[in-house]
C-alpha cells in the first residue's frame, strides 16, 4: 500500500518537473554565466574570459560610478512612483465597473487598449506630449489654468516634464548624518522631477492591465460577501475598504510583483521617450546594461549590472516569500 | 477546439523557419542598419545592381533599425559571438572596424579585391590608411559624410539683417547668438534625446577651436584632454548650449533640423545628414537654408563614413566579395549617393549629377584635412566613446569644465590611447 | 441614485478622455502626409486625410503579421497551461519545499533579457532549434511560466479547500480534480494571463530578433521597428504602423473581455 501523501507529492512534483528543469537551465544556468563572464577581463568584442584581479573590481568600478548611482536612485524613485500609480489607478477603474452599467464592455476594452500598443512607439508619443512647448502645456494656456494662476499672481504653469534635470527632496544631508559614507555620493540622492513624467506614461499602459487582474479577482467576490456587509450596515466605499479590498490582498501582491518586473526592467520606453535625460535623470540600469555590453563593448561591466539589478529584486521577493511561509503555518 | 483552426499555419510557418536554413541555392546576407525613408532606398540601388548582376544568388537584406545601429548592434555582436555571422556588415571606419571587428579577428582581407579592382587609384590614400591595419583593408566605403557643417536658416537672418559669407568666426557667430537673443530667437538649434547629437556640437566646436593638429594629437596621446587649448574648445562649446532652444533634450536630432527649416531657430551645427532631411522638407539649397564651415574648421574635414565588411569565414565568401565588388562601382557609389545625400567615397564619381551643397562638400573633401569623427567611432575606441557620451550627459547640466576635461582624460587613459 | 449614476458616468468619461488623448496623437498624425507631420501642429487634425501612412506600414507589416500569430498563439497557451497546472500544485498540493520550488520560479520573472542573450542564442544553436519558430516559442514559454504561475497560484488559493476535498472524497484524482473541478472556475485567470502573454510576447523585440535572423520568418515587432531608420523617420508610417501592429492584441482584448466578470466560484457552492 503506497502511502497517498507520497504519491500525491511526487504526482506534484512530476507536474512541476518540465518547468523546474526549464528554468533550472533558462534562468539559473544563464545568470550563473552572465555571473561568470561579470568577473572576467571581458571588455572588447574579443572574448577574454580570463578572472579579473582583484575578483570583484568590476563591481566596485561600476558602484563607483556616477552615472550607475544615478541609475539605482532612479530605479528606486520609478518603482514606488509607477507601482503606487498603476495600483491605485487600476483599482479604482476595477472598482469604477465592478458593477451594472451600460457600455461595460467598452470602457473596459479602453482603458485596456494602451497595453496593447509596443513601449517603442507609444514612448515616442508620450515623448512629443510632454514636449515643453508644443505638448501637453499648451492645455494649461487653452483651458485657462495659467491666466487663472497669473490673476492670483503665481508664475504661469510650464513644468519642463523629461527635460527639468532637477532632483527635488533630496536627503544626501541626511544621509551623511546618518553614516559617514553618505558623503562621497556623487549624486542628489532625491527625486528626480524628469521621472514623473516616465511614470504617469508607464501607469497609462499598465493601468488597464491591473483594472484586468482586480476585474478577475472582484468577479470572485460572491454577492453573498456583499450582502452580508451591506446588511451590517456598510455603505459602498466602506464596503470595499475594509470587506472587499482585503480580501484582494492576493492579487493586489501578485499586480505589485509583476509590475515590479516591469519597472525593474524597463528599457523601451524610457529610450524612446528621454534617453538617459539631462544628467542621467531619467537612465535606468536596463539602458545601463545595454550601453556597456553592446554599445561600449564591456561585457563584464554590463553583466555585472545585471546581477545587481537582480540582487535588487531579491530585497523585495525575499519578504513577500517569506510572508507566504508564515501565511501557510498559521 | 478553436486551436485547430490555427495548427496548418503553426506547421506551414514551423517549415518556413527550417527551409531557408538548409535550401541548396546560392544566398547571401547582408546586415545593415538602413532600414526606412532614403537610406533604404539609397541601399535598395546598390541590392538592385547586384541583383542585376548575379541574378541566380538569393540576397537577403536583414536590415535591423535604431539611430547608429542602437538596435543592430547587439544583434551582430550576438551572431559574431556565437559563430553566425552574416556575409557583410555595416560599420563605420576607424576605432570602430579595428576594435569592434579587426583585433577581435572577425573580417576578413580584402587586398585582393582593391587590387583587382584598382582601388588603390580610385579611394583617396588617407581613406585607405583608415581603413587599414597593416597595409591590409578589412573595409568597403559606400559613402562620406561631413560632420562639422553649420547649417543656418537664410531668409531668417536676412530678416534681422545677418548676411553669412564664405566663412564664419566663432566670435560672429557669439555675436549673431546675443542679437537674435534679444530678439527671443534661439540661434543654436538642438535636439538631444540621443545625446550623440550634441556631442557633433562638441567635436565640431572642440576640432574649430583646437585644430586638426591637435586633435588628431588627442588620439594618439600627444595631446591631453586637459590641454588649455581644449579647455577653451570646452568653455566654447559651454556658451553655445546657451543659446540653443529650450525643448531640446525632448526633441530627437531631426526633429530639431525641423526647427531651423521652421525658423523657431537659426543654427545648426550637425552632419551633412541634415541636407537630406531638410530638402525632404520641401527646402530649396542656397534659398532656404544655407550652409558654412562649423567656425574654425575651415580646412578640416570631419568624417563619418558607411562601409561594408567581408566576415571572416563568411558561409559565403564568393558571393560576399562580389556585393563589395558592386558596392565600389563608380555608377552604384553615384547613384547611391544621390539618393542618400552624402558623396561617393571614389574619387571619379561624376560632380555634376550632384547639387550645389555636395558640389561644395566634394571640395572641401578635395583640399581639406579629414579627421575620424569621435561621435560616430572612428577616432577612439568604443568605451571611449561611451565614457564620452556620459560625460557630455553630466556636462550639458553641470557645466563644470574642469571635471568636464579631467574625467576625458582618465577615460582616455583607461582606454589606452591618453596620456 | 442618479446623482451617484451621473458622477460615475463623468468620473469614466473624463478618464476616458485622458486614456485616449496618446491615442488620438497617434491615429491624427498616422492619417497625416509625410511632410506635414510636425511637433508644432501634433495635435491638430489632417488638413486632408491621407492613407499614405496606412499603405506604407500596411505594406512592411503585413508579410511578418502572420509569422507573429505563429509565435504568439502556441506561446501564449502553453505558458497559460503550464502556469494554470503549475499554480494548481502549489496552491493545493503543496508538499515539504514547495514553497522553495515557489521561489526559485518566481525569480525567473527578473531576470534581464539583454544579459542573457549570448547564453540563449548559444544553447538554442546547441539543441538545433536556432532561427526557427519552434526555438521562439520555447524562449517565450519558458520566460512565461514565472509569471502565469503566480498569477494562477494566487488566483487558486481563492479556490476553498473544501471544493478539492470534495471532488476527491468522491474518488477524482489530481489531475482529474483539475481537469473536472478546477480549469472551468479558472476562465477569469486564463483571460488576465492570456492577455498578459500575448501582449508581451507579441510586443516583444529582443528574442524576436536575436533568435530569428532571418526576416522573412521574423515577427511584426521587428518589421515595426524597421519603420524608423537610423537618420530619418517618416513619423506618419511609424505611427500609422504602431496602430496596425496593436490591432491584433486589441482583438484579443475585446474577445477575452467578457470572461473577466465570471465568477471564480459561484455563490452556490459555496453556500
């Protein structure tokens, strides 16, 4: 008599093996090499894979770096501004149809559209809308906000959007307060004002794809939920606040963590719409990766970038697995 | 259910894949990165002629877009590393062709050719030295093009009275700069969302200011970075980002040649590709815009050039060696250039089937000094060039000249040419 | 009641207004000509229509449209499938390191695609599928299971643990609980991963053409990206393109559409 647990496990198992010997080679064979070739000598197109020495000199040169500084500031900046964007717009729009009214079926095909459209082409036209003179400002003359400001004797509004290099709220003060260290940045570490521009373009595309996933998971939700808490008394907005919305903490996590690959990674996007902006404003370690290794021909420095940027995502992945573990004890 | 619908094309599209991997017919593949409007024209005359010619070979053009290659590179790199690499490729000449393809021993010699060919005679013997390691040539030139031109919008100046004669002196064009200024004109348009495009602006300013000389010296380590005489070509270069448009880093390079055709701004200091772009435009040569010498480079010649390689061990090496034979033909280097803007990299090619700007451009190619762009990788290495770029980025906010000069000069040292 | 109708009617309309104003930029300028398309006048419609855009990047795309549906059907499915079984596992049968298995999947969503090129292209060539439709669709499947995985394993653990119980109290096996019980609550999760799948893999560039030299059999992406050259660009074909090359994705967007406001399990049941 074979015992069910073991079989149902190793069934379990035997499901899960294709994909674990996939990944096993795709994801972990490849980074292990991208890993190896980051601690070699490799810096022309001529292959030297010969160990760099000291080890991890690529490492500290590229830490060094201004321009990589800048680039983990900026991935940093981007991600809470994109994620709190997307997630909060995404909701609402999910919340906004989560329920019976006429043309449904389009508003939700509509705000799903930009995700559809390739990051290379719609970064071009985002590009041309924050375009300081011919945008998006023209708006603020046509619909009168400015002459409204000029009456209350403000200045006119004209936001230079991707090209503004200044980096606001910058806390290098306190960070050389709090370590001794901080003070060799070589950069304001605060937020860039050219990456809210990149930020409500990314959450424009990626909206709709978040309202999809909370769309999934309201459908879900039975009507016996909701009537429930209508009957103690809740009215709509404190319906979905403390019933509805936590009840979709699964998916909320899941959106979080997909966009978080997403504004780790992005590359297209940011290319065509600024580049590396004004003094690295808007760079991103993808388009940092991509210049070392293809354009400057450095393939140790470029791979090297990348298991950073993967080191990165770690500090985030870590937490929510190990919130699982505990989630499943209790 | 619905899937079955989709199985044939899933096979029919599967075999596709596989055929021309193991089809019997003479092929051969070209990459470049000219892949829309003229270029691809331009590039589709010199396809045609050899199909013409050897009607029997399959060429496949596997053009991958992306300003300079951004996108192509990484596809070629790709392919060379991996023992897959196309019959010919585009490159630029110089540090480009030796660091990227020749030390790494990815093409092949073509001495045989350019003495089969006469070639010897035909290309100027500077363009040969460039691209040459050893007395051996690893490169076809298609074309030229001249970076340090300064284009002006003429009926806009002739309104505020400017008229340009056959030279302009940086001190004239301050001056011009500060009145049109007064006037809330711009004089410097600029459009730098690839950050190469200012950096045309810096190499112009910094080869007008220095000389041929010296610069040439930059890249052989007998100059410094941090050199007075390139502290002034940096200081130079600082006060024309002051009168450039306001918009510019949101604007990509043509967008920017847009605005002098538009008149918002009356300067442009950028390669000859900017001729193509303004007569596509609409825009008459000599009536409504003009052009001069980027001020003190008279004399000198900054080159930027397209040629095509022979792979080494390329699976095709008949075929290849006789696209390159087609690409030095004098009637397929008119009509391409013709087409594309630029001029012929043959000395013979007929001058009056050209208009009056690349009339003037094969002139000054005739008498003046060429120098290797850096912008576009012909002077120094590629890490160079990228250091380059990211300082540019840092300076164009910062304006900190001195950090500006001295971080070259560690980069060039790093890459193994400075002092 | 009205009131509340009339705010969430103008609520949607003006956020409606904002999502298609990228739009509008795009269809205006794709119906411009060649010479007329100008920052200066980007959002002021065609003095006359024009098709000239349309024709053009009509002509570029059409031949590479079909190779991507090739790419992009059997792709987007078998990482749908794969991650809806994978997610099944982990959610209800987990066993002693399922978590960590969890894991060390999940980590495959970050890794940067430029990094890992050399490797790819290298092992494909190995096992003899570099430069075909069969290598592509491998690469993208196999980049997609991280990420329909969690989505379905977050999807399922929604599922109560009695509905499993139930079905196999009643003598179902694993598979045949999945197959009988589980896939037909699953539609409004194979709609957000199908979706998720299909835009990606049909918007993606790098695999496309690092795996696939050849342009004949390349997907559309590389055909759009072609629109623009390296010193000139006709900004009416491009974005003339980019609405073409959408298309498609729209389609499935609109057909999967419906599927999100199925309930995952009917009230019944539970109850």
């Amino acid at each position: 008599m074979v015992n069910p647990h073991w079989l149902a496990r190793n069934k379990g198992l035997l499901i899960l093996l294709p994909s674990l010997l996939l990944t096993a080679i795709f994801v972990y064979g490849f980074i292990g090499t991208s890993f190896f070739f980051s601690l070699t000598n490799w810096r022309t197109l001529a292959v030297d894979l010969s160990l760099r020495n000291p080890l991890w000199e690529t490492y500290t040169d590229m830490l060094a770096m201004p321009r990589f500084q800048a680039d983990l500031r900026n991935t940093l900046v981007f991600t809470v501004l994109f994620i709190g964007l997307a997630v909060g717009t995404g909701l609402g729009l999910a919340i906004l149809l989560d329920r019976q009214i006429a043309g449904k079926g389009f508003f939700r095909s509509a705000f799903l559209f930009p995700y559809a459209l390739s990051f290379i082409v719609t970064g071009v036209v985002w590009r041309w809308i924050f375009n300081p003179e011919t945008g998006i400002n023209l708006f603020f003359d046509i619909l009168g906000i400015n002459r409204v400001l000029e009456s209350a004797g403000m200045s006119p509004l004209s936001p230079g959007w991707t090209t503004d290099p200044e980096v606001v709220l910058s806390v290098n003060q306190v960070l050389a307060h709090a370590w001794p260290g901080g003070a060799t940045f070589q950069i304001e570490w605060g937020i860039p004002v050219a990456l809210i521009p990149i930020a409500i373009a990314a959450t424009w595309q990626l909206s709709g794809f978040v309202m999809a996933m909370y769309l999934g998971g309201l459908g879900g939700i039975s009507k016996q939920v909701r009537d429930a808490a209508r009957i103690d008394g809740a009215g709509e907005f404190r319906m979905y606040r403390s019933v509805i919305i936590p009840m979709l903490t699964p998916i909320t996590i899941s959106t979080a963590i997909i966009l978080l690959h997403v504004s780790l990674k992005i590359f297209d996007l940011v290319f065509a719409m600024s580049g590396v902006g004004p003094g690295f404003a808007t760079d991103v370690p993808a388009i940092f990766v991509f210049e070392m290794m293809f354009k400057a021909a450095r393939y140790n420095l470029g791979a090297a970038a990348s298991i950073v940027m993967l080191v990165a995502s770690c500090l985030v992945i870590v937490p929510y697995l190990v919130h699982t573990f505990r989630s499943r004890e209790t | 259910m619905r899937i079955l619908k989709f199985l044939p094309i899933l096979l029919l599209a599967a075999c596709q894949g596989t055929s021309n991997q193991t089809g019997a017919e003479k092929q051969i593949e070209v990459f470049t990165w000219w892949t829309s409007g003229s270029e691809a024209t331009a590039l589709e005359t010199v396809l045609d002629a050899y199909r013409v010619a050897y009607p029997e070979v399959d060429l496949i053009n596997a053009s991958v877009a992306g300003g300079g290659g951004s996108a192509a590179r990484p596809i070629l790199q790709t392919r060379l590393l991996g023992g897959n690499p196309p019959d010919s490729w585009q490159t630029h000449h110089g540090a480009e062709l030796m660091e990227y393809y020749v030390n790494p021993d990815y093409v092949a010699s073509l001495r045989d050719l350019y003495e089969a060919e006469g070639w010897y005679d035909l290309f100027s013997p500077a363009l040969i030295d460039m691209v040459s390691r050893d007395g051996e040539p690893y490169l076809v030139i298609l074309n030229l093009h001249r970076s340090n031109t300064l284009w002006y919008n003429k009926p806009l100046l002739a309104e505020h009275g400017v008229v340009i004669e056959d030279s302009l002196s940086f001190e004239e064009l301050l001056g011009i700069a500060e009145s049109l200024q007064r006037a809330n004109i711009p004089a410097m348009c600029m459009g730098d969302t690839g950050i190469w495009a200012t950096g045309i602006m810096f190499e112009n300013t910094l080869v007008g200011t220095i000389g041929p000389e010296r610069y040439l010296g930059l890249w052989n380590g007998t100059v410094s970075f941090t050199d007075p005489a390139v502290m002034a070509a940096i200081e130079n270069y600082g006060r024309l980002l002051d009168y450039q448009n306001t918009d510019h880093a949101a604007l990509s390079w043509d967008q920017a040649a847009e605005k002098l055709g538009d008149g918002y701004c009356a300067f442009y200091s950028m390669g000859d590709w900017v001729y193509g772009e303004l007569i596509q435009n609409g825009l008459e040569e000599n009536v409504d815009f003009g052009w001069v010498a980027h001020p003190g480079s008279e004399g000198t010649f900054l080159l930027v050039t397209d040629g095509f390689t022979l792979a080494k061990n390329a699976p095709n090496p008949t075929e290849a060696t006789d696209l390159l034979r087609t690409m030095g033909d004098r009637v397929v280097q008119e009509d391409f250039n013709l087409l594309k803007g630029s001029i012929c990299a043959r000395t013979d090619c007929d001058r009056s089937r050209f208009g009056p700007y690349l009339q003037w451009s094969m002139d000054r190619y005739a008498e003046d000094v060429a120098v290797p762009t850096v912008i576009h990788g012909s002077a120094a290495p590629p890490a160079f060039q990228q250091a380059l770029n990211d300082a540019l980025t840092n300076f164009v906010v910062q304006r900190d000249p001195q950090a500006f000069a001295e971080t070259l000069a560690r980069e060039a040292r790093a890459a193994g040419f400075g002092q | 009641m009205s009131l509340k109708r009339g705010i969430l009617w103008f609520i949607l309309g003006f956020a409606l207004i904002l999502y298609a104003l990228p739009v509008y930029v795009m269809i205006i300028n794709g119906f411009k000509d060649a010479s007329s398309v100008s920052l200066a006048t980007m959002w002021q419609l065609p003095g006359r229509a024009s098709l000239g855009g349309f024709t053009e990047a009509w002509a570029m795309l059409s031949p590479n449209l079909r190779n991507s549906l090739a790419m992009v059907i059997p792709a987007a499915l078998l990482s749908s499938i794969i991650g809806a079984l994978n997610g099944y596992v982990f959610s209800k049968w987990r066993f002693r390191g399922s978590e960590v298995l969890f894991a060390l999947l999940l980590f495959g969503l970050f890794i940067p695609y430029q990094a890992i090129l050399l490797p790819l292209v290298r092992f494909l060539q190995w096992i003899n599928v570099y430069g075909t439709l069969p290598g592509l669709v491998l690469t993208h499947v196999v980049y997609g299971i991280s990420v329909t995985t969690l989505i379905f394993r977050n999807f399922y653990v929604n599922i109560p643990g009695s509905i499993i119980e139930a079905a196999t109290v009643d003598g179902a096996g694993m598979i045949e609980t999945f197959w009988r019980v589980v896939l037909p609550l699953s539609l409004p999760a194979f709609a957000v991963t199908l979706i998720f799948q299909f835009t990606n893999i049909w918007n993606d560039f790098l695999f496309g053409i690092t795996v696939v030299p050849n342009p004949k059999a390349q997907p559309v992406t590389i055909a759009l990206n072609n629109l623009s050259g390296s010193f000139s660009v006709d900004w009416n074909v491009v974005m003339a393109g980019a609405v073409i090359a959408a298309l498609p994705t729209a389609l499935v967007y609109i057909g999967l559409g419906k599927f999100f406001v199925r309930g995952l399990v009917a009230g019944a049941i539970k109850a």
